[in-house]
C-alpha cells in the first residue's frame, strides 16, 4: 500500500523529519543531562528544554500560517524567521 494515499511531498517528509530529530535529539539530552535546566524566563514562565522546544514549534507554525496569509515572498523568508525566534525562546524564554 505504501504511503502514496497521503501525497507526501519531500517537504513534508523533510519537515515531519527534523521534528523527529529535534524530539530525539532532546530525549539524548535530557539523558545525558537530566532536569531540563529550568529558567524563568521574561513571560514569567517556568520553562524547561521541552517546554521551550513546544514553545518554538507552535511560534513556527504561527509564523508560516501567518507568512502564507500576509505576504507574497518565498517560504523560506519565514523559515529563518522562524530559527530566530526559536534561538531567542530558547536563551531567553
């Protein structure tokens, strides 16, 4: 049967592939380093890694949508706006 009934594009499968990574690459950390370093950060919230990782998917995913809706440029554009805003959640959130 295969995967064809979902019409995969290697953008999807690349973007479901690097939450993959990014959700085992924090289960490794969280081994190596237990705790989830947790921060109050400038919300007010008490965040671990986890937390901040959910943090910045959501925002990246709110970032796309909105890029989609409101500009005409390419995606990509929203990508690295999206990086910069999750390295920022993830120092000072």
């Amino acid at each position: 049967m295969g995967l064809s009934w979902m019409a995969w594009t290697w953008q999807t499968g690349a973007f479901f592939g690097v939450i993959a990574l990014f959700l085992i690459g924090m289960s490794v950390w969280e081994m190596a380093r237990p705790g989830g370093d947790p921060r109050h950060g400038v919300l007010g919230l008490d965040t671990t890694r986890g937390d901040r990782l959910f943090i910045s998917l959501l925002t990246s995913a709110y970032v796309h949508l909105a890029w989609l809706a409101l500009a005409t440029g390419p995606l990509w554009v929203a990508t690295i706006i999206s990086v910069i805003i999750a390295l920022a959640i993830f120092r000072w959130v």
